[in-house]
C-alpha cells in the first residue's frame, strides 16, 4: 500500500531478497547489489586514515592483515585502529598480534590464514 501511494522513493536494506516477506515489495524495487570491498581496495584508504591519526610508522603487511581480518567490514577495520592507535603511533604486524591474539581458535585461525570458525 505504501509503495503505490508515496510521493518520494522508499529506501530499504535486505539481505535476503527472496524471502517470502518482501516478495510484493522486491517486485516494485530497483535491486541495488553492493559486495564487500577486496582488502586490495581498501588498503590506500586504511593508509591515508592512519596517518591522519597520527600513526608515525605503518607497516604494509599490518594493513593487510587488518584488512584481512575485517573480511570487508570498513567499520571494524576503523575501529580495529582506532584501539590500536591509543597511546600508540607504530603500526606493525608484531603489535598487532599482541594486540590482538588470544586463546581463542577462531583468532589463532585468523592469524595463521585458517578457516576458523
């Protein structure tokens, strides 16, 4: 009834276009497919940001390795900096495995380039 009746666009986000809720609504939509952005993508912009924070020495394979771990998330790559950064200005793969590997397999996995799980 809405989307016969509104005088502006109705935005709205899914993830699972064929469920049998939104049927009606997904035939009357323009489908907008967005995919998780590759680490390569990325890395320029987790550079710039980093050095805009004040990170005096950042390493490549500490970028990569951020990225990697966000597996596309941009927000928690951010925020995976923003906690790195804190009262620290030197970003290398050695600070960020003692920043960040614990007991857990699922991080070991990670940080070896398992599966996890």
């Amino acid at each position: 009834e809405l989307s016969k009746n509104a005088k502006l666009p109705i935005i709205a986000i899914c993830n699972e276009e064929h469920s049998t809720k939104i049927r009606s609504l997904a035939s009357k939509c323009l489908k907008i497919r967005f995919y998780r952005p590759k680490a390569w993508h990325i890395l320029p912009r987790l550079r710039q940001i980093c050095k805009l924070e004040g990170f005096t020495t950042i390493e490549d394979a500490a970028l990569t390795k951020i990225a990697d771990i966000g597996n596309g998330d941009i927000r928690s790559m951010i925020n995976n900096l923003q906690m790195l950064r804190v009262g620290n200005t030197i970003l290398t793969l050695a600070k960020l495995k003692s920043e960040f590997v614990d007991d857990s397999q699922q991080t070991r996995d990670q940080w070896s380039g398992g599966g996890g799980g």
